[in-house]
C-alpha cells in the first residue's frame, strides 16, 4: 500500500526540468480558488501581462496553454493549419521531427529542411524552400533545439519568412528566458515555450503567444480546430480581455501561481541581466569544461548558453557517468537523443539553475567522477578555470 | 508590476475545484525531480496502481493525462474514434454536448440520445438507438453530470453497450471517488476523470483508463490519432510496464506528487468509506436545505451527493447570492449552466469538501444570506436539520 511519496532533493541539470526556484514550490501549495473566482481573474490577467514581457510582444493572445510544451506546439500547428495546407519545417534536432508529427496529424504537408544535429538551421536552405514553395502557408523552426543545445537565428528566419509571405512558427521552449527572443521586433507569428526550462517553473505549463495576423487566420478557418481542449477560438473567449468570460475548461490554478511568480521573478530581474546571467554562467562551464579536456560539440556561435551539449570522451559509457553523478552527488545531467545518443551529455543552465552553484557542483562533481572511472586529467583544473572567469566578470 | 499573488483563503463548494486537502498542497511544493529520474518511475508506478484502485480495474493502461479533464475526454475520443466511424453520445446536460464536440472534430457521426437536463440518461432511448444504429461502434455517456448533479445508471448503460457489441464511454470527472464506481466490474471500455472534484487535488490532471478491448482498438487504428500530445500509443511507451520508458512529454511532476497523496488519502480512507460519507454529508446537507423551505430539483433516486442542484427560490437574484457568499463568506457554490442558468445554485461536496464542517458552514451561510435578502424562513431550522442527521449518523 503506497504512502506519502518523498522525493530526493536532486541538483536538476538536465535538459529540464531544471532546478526550480524555492519562491515557486511555495507558491505551489498556496490555497487553491475556483477559476472563475474575480481574484484568479486578477491572476489570470498578471500572467498574460507578465508573459508579453517575457516575449517582448503586445499580442493580445498571450497565454499559457493548460499542458506541457508538446501540447502547446499541437495547439499552434492545429489553430494555424488546415487540411491540405504546406508547412516548411526546419529540422536540426528532435523536436523539428515532432513538428513534422504535427503538420502531418493536421492533414497538411510538411516540406522538411534539414541539418544536421547540432548545427543550426541553415538560412539558405531555409530561403530555396520558401522559392521552391511559393503555396507554402507556414515557416516553423526550432529557436534553441534542446536535443542538440544549438541556437538557430531566429531573427533572420523569421525575416526570411516575411519577405515570402508565410506565417513564422517557432519553438522557444528552451530558449525563453535564456537567450534574446523578441516576437514583435522579429515578427514571430506564433510561438510556444514551456514552464520547466528557463523559466524555472515545474514542468507542465506551455506559454503561447499569437501575433494578430495569426488570430486572423485562426478566425477565418474555414474547418474546425481539430482538438477541442486547444482550439483558440474558444481558449480566446477564458483567456481574453472581455469582461465576461465563457467557460471554457478548468485552468490548473496551482501551477498558475508557480507559472505566476516564476514570471514575477524574471520581471523583477529583468530580462536583459537574466540573459546575461545565462551567458555568464555558461561561459564559467565551458572554461571548466575544456580545463577537464572535453569539448562541446556545438559550433561556439551557435551554441546554447542554457543547454551545453558536452562530448563524450572515447571510451566512456555516459549512462555509466549520468548514473553515478545522480546516486553519489544527486545531480541530473541529460543524455543525447537521435543521432547524438551515447555521444554527449547535456548539461542544463537554465533560469534559477544558471547558478554559480551548479555551475560548481557540476565541475567538481563530473571531473570526480571521470576520474574515478580512469580519465587522466589535472585535478582542480575545471573549477579553477571557471573560478577565473568568475573573477574577471 | 505584478508582485507575488496571495491567494484567499475560500471554502470551495462549486461544481470544482472542490477544497484540496492540505496534505496535498503540502505535497505539490516537494522538490521537483526529473522526469526520467529512477524515483519519479516508481512514483509513476505507484500512482498507476492507486489509480487502479480508485477506478477498480485491473486495466494495464491507466494513467494520469498530462492536462485538464477536457483534455482526458478528448483523449479517448481521439484513439477510439476515427474519421466516418459513429458513435452514440447521450447528452443530459452540459458535457455530453462536449462529448458530441469531440466526436465531430474526429471526423466521426455523433447520434444524439437527448435527455432534459436534470433528468438522468434514459436507458430504453438508448436501447432504442442502439438497435436504430448497428453500426455504430461506441456508447458514450456521463456518469455524474457536473451541470446538473444527477447520476445516470453507469452499471445499466454499460451493460445495453455490451448487449449491442459497442465500446463503452464514461466521463467520470465528478464521480470518481463520489459515488460507486467500478470499472472492470461494469464492463467500462474507456473512462476519464478529473483532479479537481471528488479526488481533492488541484485542477489539471485527468486519469484515465483503458480496457484490453480498447486498446486492442488504439492499436489496430488505420489512421494516426489526430493528437500527438494525446496519442495513447505513445503515452503507453512513456507509462507503460515496460523497463524502458521513452520520453514522449515531460510529466507535470508536481501536479503528479499531489494526485499521489490524493490517492494515498483515498485508499487510507477506503473506497466504501469514502462513498458512505458523501451519502452522509448529501443527507445532512439536503435535510438543511429543505429546512430552509428551499429544494434540490433532482429527482432523489438520482441525485448526485457531491453536486446538489438547489433551486433558486422565485424572485431572488442568484448571483447577487453567490456574489455575497464568496465576498462575505469566502464561500463559492457554482451558478446554473445552460437551460439551468439562474435556476439552480450547484453546491459540491466533494472528496475533503464532503464534510461537516463545510456542510454547517454552507447553511449557516446562505441561510443568512437569503434572509438579508428578504427570504421569510424558519432561522437556524437548517443547521438544525443537519446536526440531526449527524446524530442519528
């Protein structure tokens, strides 16, 4: 007969969730109020408003989705799409393949652009297939491919995709909060984000924002959103501005305050030094990475300050080393997917994790544990090495 | 700027969320771990067998959906259903019309079996459109109708959908852990839930559960499931018995803590025990409404215990009542939905909200309400009525 469950305290430094903020877990077990109660009306109208700061947008269709990530990317893919429409997809990495999943449930034709893992989207690949395609409805690309820890230059794409007229889609789970993301200034027409990576939030929730040109084609669809539970056109009318408010599902009221103060957080940081704490951190992990003699994979100008995708040396089995580092030192590290499995570990620094304590921990943890597993390296050498950016910053 | 949101502190005894246990709000701010992490797999294996328990089935694929009750509604439409196949959807209030929603979004027939709201399934229209229509492949009706309180005979329904060869459909959001309930016993093919009524935890979870039957449906579809965050042949994978999970999406780990000790609180207390008390405290609550001159507009041989309907007594504005209690009281009952709109109060009495205390609480304080307003009536003749049923108890 199963009792209270008591989790380990863990050091969460995988590709999320990541460590979670002590403010939010609090805010977590405040007491539960109906979702039509005027104060979680309150609530429900901060969160957009703190979420068009988070994305540096004015849309009016800001919110977050009642489910993870994945949900949000289907409830952007269903809303926007048709049956028989064509989507250009980007795919570099894991999550460009679930987007082609989701173009293809909606009855519409992916076009794929493809690169390889762990390089970024390559803009005139990107460009051949909005000529090639002039009937092509939609751009959707990966801003930061968790699967990969590399960036893509969103700005640029989504330049690309307004000079040729289609609606530009991205996924920014894991690069809001972490890295620069403007949807107005770069013309995103709909994005999606999820709680659990830099925004330090339990996993669980999809922040989505639409642009009004996105609304309207939403509107206009002339068949109806496939899913209920994501279909904007009634999520508008919970969601909205109006006063009177239809009811449309019951919203998670607890993970809304976590969602909440996670979002009052980063305000109250603001968003240009989170950004640069995210920079910071990871510029003292690459030098401790490097003192150890491993290398990242990713290309430094494509690299992902929030998600450092570390190779494996020859001759190690990473499982091996996740697995000790999680029962000796309570630290989670991320292993590779795809084509990437087996060669790299991914190292989260994301939101409250960007931390110079778990950049530390990690350091000392990882080259203690290599060593014992017979890598030859010079002691101390990680944690001196990222202790001196750490001086000079 | 939006600074951290302190919630009020209410009593909840809307149509849901109903009041949460503050075993399990203690629960939900306990460290996040990762959702791949060796604990969080036996936390999953243990909520799966608790789940078990609750529905009473032995079916391998029950689970938690990663989302709200709507969501777990369109998650069995979604893999049962494909496009040109019909189903028989009985609508008696307000969710079986959603049940019909899904159905069409699935490309799928919905033949309609209409009740009054307020009125349970009729069980001969049924018999009657299941002979009309041999081809159809699925009977789908609620449990426990959450906008008008009454029950339909779940065992009976069930059991004409055998009869007649056809999948059988619960929604069970308001009678899970209210009302008997057993899923293997009846012969249920697909059931979902919800968090957030008698269960106790927050909103934002949906358990659900398959028979082998079903599943065997799921696997041999010619089509995809439209939904890929909803695909049950996916979720399996991630749920599933097997050593190696794959990652479909990342779980909501600290929603799943609570429904956890929600579940543990369950089996603590004992599936009977848990049904005998919501009879009880319906019994007392019913008594002091009835002191009051006021009525519950469900027949009684199929009311609900943990959603009662109470008639708003001629020329009294309900609102202005609700509005009282909650600013007043901190106590929210639920309005009317639909053709029920200003007619009927919904009071729940749900999971820990079943109990003497918030029985007393709810009487005391619409009886005074009610005569602040103007209501001619007998005062303290409803605490009265109730305490004595609590002494016969």
């Amino acid at each position: 007969m199963p009792s209270s469950f008591h989790p380990p305290v863990r050091t969460l430094m995988g590709p999320g969730p990541s460590d979670v903020n002590p403010r939010i877990l609090e805010a977590l077990s405040r007491p539960t109020i109906g979702h039509l109660d005027p104060e979680f009306i309150r609530l429900m109208d901060e969160i957009k408003a703190l979420l068009q700061y988070a994305f540096k947008t004015n849309n009016e269709l800001t919110l977050p989705v009642s489910a993870p990530g994945s949900a949000g990317m289907e409830a952007v893919f269903v809303n926007l799409l048709e049956r028989g429409d064509k989507a250009i997809v980007c795919q570099n990495g894991a999550f460009g393949g679930r987007m082609k999943e989701n173009v293809e449930r909606c009855g519409a034709t992916p076009v794929m652009v493809m690169d390889e893992w762990g390089t970024a989207v390559d803009l005139d690949k990107v460009e051949q297939a909005l000529k090639s395609n002039p009937d092509a409805k939609m751009l959707a690309f990966v801003h930061a491919e968790t699967s990969t820890g590399v960036l893509s230059d969103a700005q640029r794409l989504a330049a690309l995709g307004h000079q040729y007229g289609v609606l530009v889609v991205v996924d920014a789970v894991t690069s809001l909060g972490g890295v620069p993301l403007e949807v107005d200034a770069w013309g995103i027409d709909a994005i999606y984000s999820g709680s659990q990576k830099c925004l330090s939030c339990i996993p669980g929730l999809s922040p989505v924002s639409f642009s009004s040109r996105a609304v309207e084609v939403i509107r206009s669809r002339t068949s109806k959103v496939q899913s209920w539970f994501l279909d904007m056109n009634l999520i508008m009318d919970y969601w909205g501005g109006s006063t009177r408010r239809s009811y449309h599902h019951t919203a998670p009221i607890n993970p809304l305050y976590g969602l909440h103060e996670a979002l009052v957080c980063l305000q109250e940081e603001g968003l240009p030094q989170v950004w640069q704490r995210h920079a910071m951190q990871h510029k003292a992990f690459a030098a401790g990475i490097e003192a150890m003699g491993l290398k990242l994979i990713v290309d430094p100008l494509s690299r992902l300050p929030q998600l450092n995708a570390v190779g494996v040396p020859e001759g190690f089995d990473e499982a091996v080393v996740r697995a000790t580092l999680l029962s000796q030192y309570d630290l989670e590290i991320g292993a590779g997917l795809g084509s990437l499995a087996g060669k790299i570990w991914r190292v989260g620094l994301m939101g409250y994790g960007a931390s110079q304590k778990n950049v530390l921990v990690c350091l000392g943890a990882l080259e203690s544990v290599l060593v014992e597993q017979g890598l030859s390296l010079d002691r101390g050498a990680a944690v001196q090495a990222a202790n001196e950016i750490y001086r000079g910053a």
